[in-house]
C-alpha cells in the first residue's frame, strides 16, 4: 500500500469513528470505551530516553494501518499523557480491564494506564528499592514486587492501604495467578519456594508476640507484634512448626525460577531451571493452588500435612525457564548446556507437554539465549506461537557459526521452527495483533512487525521510534492472556 492510499484509509477510519461518536455510539466491542485518539487496534509501546528532557514515554500505534501519526500527520503521534517515569521496561497488560501496570526500572515506579482515557491513573506507592519483577492483581486489589536489591517481597494491600515488607534474602522474581488469589516467590540459586499468607483477625492474635511464636516455615512476618501478613516456605527440611506440630509434605525442586496456571486456576506449574541456573536435573513441577490461595483463611498458615499438597515432576530434558499453558498443552522454553569448543554454550530449546498424559515431546530447537533469563513467549493467530530471547550471540549456533536471531516462530499444528533472522538485538516484548495476522516486537530497542502466515517481515518505517523501545502490549486484545509474561 502506497502513502497516499495509506493515509486514504486512515482518514476513512476516523470518519467511521467520527461517525459512532456522532450517533451516540462510544463503544466497539465488549462494552469497551471508544478511547480518545479513535483508534480501535492501539500497540502500545514503552520508549526509554525518547528525548534528552525525559527518561521514559509511552507512545502508541494504529496497529490496523502500522502509523504513528494521524491522518496526514495530525497528530504527529499518539501517547499516554501524564506518564512521566523513568526507563519504563514491562507492560503487564490487562485489557479486559482497560487497564496496563508499567514498571519503571529507571526510579522503581508502577504507573498504572487507562487504556479508554489514554492517560495514566496513579503511580503505586510504598514499594521498597527497584524491583526484579512486580505484578498488579486484575482486581487492583494487591501488589506483588520482589526486590532483590533490598531483599524483600513487598505486598501493597489495597483493601486496608498498608504496604509489607517480607523479608527473604536472594529473592528475584514472583509469580502470580490468573485470578490474583495466590503468589510465589523464588530466591536465586534456591530450591525453595515461598508463599504470603494474608492473616485473620483470629490469626494475627495468634501470631503476634514476635518470633518465638512463629513457625519455623514462617520466614517473615509484618508487622512483627500485629502481623497482617506471613511469608512462608513450601517445605521445610523438618516438617515441624514452633510447636512441634508435623505439617506438611516433603516437596523437592531444582533451581526453581517461576511458575505457571493452569487455566483453570487450580494447578502451579513449578519450572526447575536445573543446569541453565546451576542445578542438577531442569523440570517441571504440579502442585495445587488451594493450600497457599492467601485468603484461606488457614488457622495455622502452614501447609496441611493431609496430603492436599504434592508435587508431580516431569524431567525437561532442553531446560525449563519459562512456559506458557494453552488449555491441555504446556509450551516450555529452556536452555540445554553444551560442551563447544572448550567451553561451556547454551542452545534453545522448546517441549512441548501434553498435560492430559503428562508427557513430553523432544526437544526442538529454537533460538539460542542467557541461561536462566526471563524470555518472551506468546500465542498469536494462525496457529503460531512466538518465542523471544536475550543474548542469542553468546549461545552455540553464533559460535559455531550458524545463522541465528533471538525471534522464533513455533507452528503448534504441525510442530515445525522458524528461525527469524537476520540478527536484530535482543527481543524484549512481543505483542500478538490477533485477527490481523502480525505480530508487533521489541527487538535491539526497535519496533518491528512481523506477519504470523510465514514470519516475513512487515513495514515498519511508520512505527519506529525515537528512543529506545523495550516492551509492547496490544492495549485492546480480546483477552488479559494477550500478554508478554514477565
């Protein structure tokens, strides 16, 4: 499509939205807000140092046209007001509830976004430092953000206004459930891992009077005489608590970094790292929700010793640092340690897991990258789903002198790789444009628009920006899953 008959169609796109608006009409879909740019299909962009006066924006694209602009350059661009934050770095995006939480790793803010007014709404107070990963539960109702600067997982409680730090040395990364009801927290370099637990009023009298009354799986607890909030450890080397009380069941994982749910809320899906993070065997762990869901209501905060709590392990033999769950199929993304030329490489690998018969394929291989870093994955149209690396220059197709990139293309039909190259940089957020075919990346801090029919590559000269872009999030995807797990 030519310029000209570019802007033809975007000047008809706005008279139809002209028009809606003029009928009275300001909704699209799903009783969704007609924001105030007009545009129905809006990628949203985090843009670090866009200018020498500012450290951070959010701009946003017609991802229907791929323009920056308006009709005829009017406006020049479209962009959050009021966003003023420093390096942002993740969206975590939430459209159903036209909604997006942005983390800003430059001043360790949480700015949350009104995707309807296109504006922002408030900065989350009373985090500790800079956070390693933070989330936002849909409801709005509680902040979860590990802090591996200050040691501590930091839970902002909105239903009273009180922020907890909970102290756990090493701590790095969170995860937290679909429905917002249940969080866990990984230690770097552990085989442990810890779960918050949200007191009753009954509870806290119980639990109040300072440590030597608390269990021993209760690593922290605040505040310290009237706690409102317990952290605790989902398996302890004796299965005793402070009282003598047996509790619990033994549960053993590798260099465990995160987790994923099923869809239906009811299993946590532990990724052992294993060797990519310095363990022994990389995995993946089940084991139910219910027993750390933190507004049970436990009389005791522990873990039950009645058998509600166990793990099944399935060995991942290419390594298991992220995954992403697609109804009876869990996609795992990992990297498998290799011996070339006298040192110790990584290479991609992607399992696939049939959850009905807790089974795995073999390995296929993708693009190469860090060990143990948090990578991008996501299901987009045409059967396809897009995974994303950092660092594939230092993994075993750049030294052996393979052609490489940090984007693949994984088709879940028929199980075949695409490799996208050439080399871009590392890919830091994907964005799926679904019913359009394409799908919107970062990559070497550009953005760049690729079709899910065959991973060519789309024009993207009308969507580049000034700065440096790191994460992407189509504001108005059918569903909150439309998102970079981070």
């Amino acid at each position: 499509m030519n310029k000209r008959s570019l802007w033809m169609s975007v000047s008809a796109a706005l008279a139809v939205a002209g028009v809606l608006a003029g009928c009275g009409k300001t909704t699209y879909f799903a009783g969704r807000t007609l924001p105030p740019s007009g545009l129905v299909n809006r990628v949203l962009i985090a843009v670090q140092n866009p200018s020498a006066f500012s450290k951070g924006a959010l701009v946003f694209v017609d991802a229907f046209y791929d323009t920056r602009s308006g009709y005829s350059g009017t406006p020049a661009g479209f962009s959050i007001s009021g966003y003023s934050a420093a390096l942002p770095t993740t969206i975590q995006n939430m459209p159903e509830q036209q909604a997006g939480a942005v983390y800003g790793s430059g001043d360790g803010s949480l700015t949350l976004i009104n995707y309807s007014k296109e504006n922002v709404t408030g900065a989350q107070t009373g985090l500790n430092g800079l956070s390693s990963s933070v989330f936002i539960t849909r409801n709005q109702s509680y902040v979860f953000a590990a802090s591996q600067a200050t040691h501590v997982l930091t839970i902002l409680d909105h239903t009273n206004g009180s922020s907890y730090p909970l102290s756990l040395p090493g701590i790095y990364r969170v995860s937290v459930n679909p429905g917002g009801s249940m969080a866990l927290a990984f230690v770097q370099n552990s085989n442990y891992v810890y779960y918050p637990v949200k007191l009753t009023a009954a509870q806290t009298t119980n639990y109040s009077g300072g440590p030597t009354t608390w269990p021993k799986a209760a690593i922290d607890c605040e505040p310290q005489n009237a706690p409102g909030w317990c952290l605790f450890q989902a398996q302890s080397p004796d299965f005793t608590d402070a009282t003598g009380t047996k509790y619990g069941v033994p549960l053993v994982f590798d260099r465990p970094v995160k987790a994923v749910f099923s869809e239906d809320g009811g299993t946590a899906y532990i990724l052992n790292c294993g060797p990519e993070c310095g363990g022994n065997v990389s995995s993946v762990s089940s084991m139910p929700v219910a027993p750390m869901i933190f507004l049970t209501g436990q009389q005791s905060g522990l873990l039950p010793n009645n058998g509600t709590l166990a793990s099944a392990t399935l060995n991942i033999p290419g390594g298991a640092s992220n995954a992403l769950v697609s109804s009876s199929t869990l996609y795992i993304v990992g990297q498998q340690p290799q011996r070339v030329q006298n040192q110790t490489l990584f290479a991609g690998n992607l399992t696939v897991v049939n959850l009905s018969t807790n089974t795995a394929s073999s390995p296929n291989l993708i693009s190469d990258g860090a060990p143990g870093a948090p990578s991008r994955m996501l299901l987009a149209d045409d059967n396809t789903l897009w995974i994303g690396m950092t660092k594939c220059t230092n993994g075993v197709r750049a030294a052996t002198g393979e052609p490489y990139g940090c984007l693949t293309m994984f088709n879940t039909s028929t199980n075949t790789v695409t490799l996208l190259e050439p080399y871009n940089g590392d890919l830091t957020g994907i964005a799926a444009v679904t019913s359009l075919h394409k799908v919107y990346v970062a990559q070497g801090g550009q953005v760049y628009i690729y079709s899910t029919n065959n991973g060519s590559a789309l024009d993207n000269q009308y969507v580049t920006v000034t700065g440096t872009a790191y994460d992407v999030a189509y504001m108005d995807a059918l569903t909150d899953n439309n998102n970079t797990v981070y």
